[in-house]
C-alpha cells in the first residue's frame, strides 16, 4: 500500500499498527 518515495496512507499505518498489536499481545 506504499508506493517508494510516497508517504504511506494513514489509514494503512493503522491496519499495520492493529496488526503488530496482535501479534505482539499475542
């Protein structure tokens, strides 16, 4: 969802952060 040279969409940033948060309280 990031393109190089672009800055990633917020919304992406969240999906990926949710996702590290499971895994890590997991």
């Amino acid at each position: 969802f990031t393109n190089p040279g672009n800055v990633p969409h917020p919304c992406c940033v969240v999906q990926v952060l949710c996702l590290a948060r499971r895994m890590l309280s997991e």
